[in-house]
C-alpha cells in the first residue's frame, strides 16, 4: 500500500509534466514549420527576382506544404494538451480522499508504534522490579500474580490492563484504516475504469482525425509534386518540339 500511494503520486504527477511536454514539444514543431514555410517563401521569391519562374513556383508550392502542416501539428499539440496532462491531473484530484485516509492511517500507526514502544519499556522496568502491586493487574488475574513473575512475556500481557486497551484501541484503529484503504482504492479504480475508456476513446478518435488531417496533407504535396513533374515534362517536351521545327 506504501508503494500505490508514494508510486500514484510520483507516476501521475510525472504522466501530467510529460503530457505538457509532449504539447509543448508539438507546439515547437509547428513554430519551426512556420519558420521553414517563410524561408522558402522567401527562396521563392529569391528565384523570381533571378527570373527563374519554374524555381519560385516550386518553392512557393513547398511553402503552402510547411504552412499547412505546420497546422497540422499546432492542432495535435492542442489535442494533447486537452487529453494528457490535465486529465491526469484531475486523476490525482479524485484521489484526495484516498490520500487522506492513508494520512490519517499512518498517523494512527506512528501514535500506535509510539505507545506500543513506550507501554513496553514501562512494563519492562515494571516486571524487573517485581513489585506486583505496582502491575495495575486485574482482580482474576492478581491470583496468578506469582506464575506470572515466573514467565516474563505472559506477564507483559496482563500489566497494566488500561493502558493495554489504549494501546490495542490504536492498533484496531490502524487496522481498521488500512482495510478502508485498500477498499477506497477499489472503489476509485472500479468507478474510474468506465470514464478512463471514454476519454481515451474520445482522445483516439480526436487524434485519428487530427492524423487523418496530416496524412492529406502529405498527400496533397505529393499530388502537386507529381504535377509539377508532369508540368516540367511537358515544357522540355514543346521544347524539343519546337527546336525540331
């Protein structure tokens, strides 16, 4: 249990700083295509002041490429930051309750080790003296007052009957809180299931258009390379016709 609630908070709060990262990372991505879209604007326009018109058309082609998939991955970057991040982040909120249950577990525990720790020293230096009277023991137990000298650790279990009880009354209370615990994480992890897998299949579908967006972008730079090829074949073909004349 130690290792769920010192893992989930380290886990959780690392998937939240990595979900900004991978947005923010996209995000530079689709700066730096801005940046590569406007230098071969400007490349473009380099050729056309050459009077190379087939060059800056070539150039002004890849430009629109870097622009729109430039976009392409600002959205993504946006889609991520929706999903990842802030979804875990309120993950960890919903285990606030958890996490101060396990507080107050642990606090439990150290009053209880603390007492346990204390009562046993007490009735360590109680036992050495020998002095019975001073055991606090009840009225049943005082007639075995003289088998009891003669067996240290069932003699610790008698002494002292009401502090005893507080010290039990600790360890029932930490027990009890550990159950509790283990059921709080359960219930978390069973009514979470269902709104995990709708926002993950939310986040799928969102991300599949978004990459669907991408891959059409891609196909139209292929598709206007292509008439590009085509365009350049046709001029060296009217060309050599017209040197054949």
């Amino acid at each position: 249990m130690e290792k769920y609630y010192s893992g989930h908070e380290v886990l959780y709060k690392k998937f939240h700083y990595l979900g900004k990262k991978l947005s923010s990372d996209l995000m530079e991505v689709s700066k730096t295509l801005a940046l590569i879209s406007m230098c071969t604007h400007n490349i473009s326009v380099l050729y056309d002041l050459g009077n190379s018109n087939e060059m800056a058309e070539v150039y002004e082609k890849m430009r629109d490429h870097f622009k729109k998939w430039g976009k392409d991955m600002h959205n993504s970057a946006k889609l991520n930051l929706k999903f990842l991040p802030q979804y875990f982040n309120y993950c960890s909120l919903e285990n606030q309750a958890y996490k101060d249950m396990f507080d107050q577990r642990n606090r439990t525990l150290d009053k209880y080790m603390k007492a346990n720790n204390e009562l046993t020293s007490k009735k360590e230096k109680l036992f050495k003296t020998g002095r019975v009277d001073k055991w606090e023991l009840a009225e049943e137990d005082s007639k075995r007052a003289d088998e009891l000298l003669k067996d240290k650790i069932e003699a610790l279990k008698y002494m002292l009957p009401k502090d005893t009880k507080e010290v039990n009354d600790y360890e029932n209370t930490y027990l009890y809180l550990t159950s509790q615990c283990y059921k709080e994480i359960k219930k978390i992890n069973r009514e979470d299931v269902d709104e995990v897998k709708d926002h993950l299949q939310d986040y799928a579908s969102r991300m599949s258009e978004a990459l669907t967006e991408e891959h059409l972008t891609w196909a139209d730079f292929e598709t206007v390379v292509g008439e590009l090829s085509m365009d350049d074949s046709t001029s060296q073909t009217v060309a050599s016709q017209s040197k054949e004349a």
